[in-house]
C-alpha cells in the first residue's frame, strides 16, 4: 500500500483527494471516493491533513490513476 495525506475534502458530495508521498504519478492529486474507502464508514472521520494509505487504481470514466481500499495508517489491519 502507497501513503499519502488527504489534501481536501468534500464531504457533502462524498469525495476527496490525496497527496501521495513522493509526489503525484501524473502531477496531479489522486481523487477517491466515499465507495473507495476500506470501510466506509471512516469517510466521515478522515480529516484534511491525515495521513492514509491506499492502493492506487484507475478512475473507469477519466481513465487517470485514483486512489483505492482507502484508510487511515493509525486503523488497525482488519
């Protein structure tokens, strides 16, 4: 899994974006999802800031990578 820090948050339409360690693969923020959290109901506990780790995917309608299984470095493995 890859770590980076969640950059912004927009809680009210469920998304955010992340700054991976080491800098973006294409220059750019990786976006993620609510549906790409490991456990869902974490979302409403990520804060700006907050580091997290990820598996990096790919977004099906942009074709660009994304971050996936999304969670916090302090949650235990489950």
């Amino acid at each position: 899994m890859a770590i980076g820090t969640i950059k912004n948050l927009v809680s009210d339409r469920g998304f955010g974006f992340i700054v991976p360690e080491g800098g973006p693969p294409n220059g750019k923020d990786l976006f993620f999802h609510r549906r790409d959290v490991k456990e869902p109901t974490l979302y409403e506990q990520f804060q700006v800031g907050q580091s997290v780790e990820y598996d990096l995917g790919r977004d099906e309608r942009r074709g660009t990578p994304k971050a996936i299984h999304v969670r916090s470095v302090l949650e235990p493995d489950r």
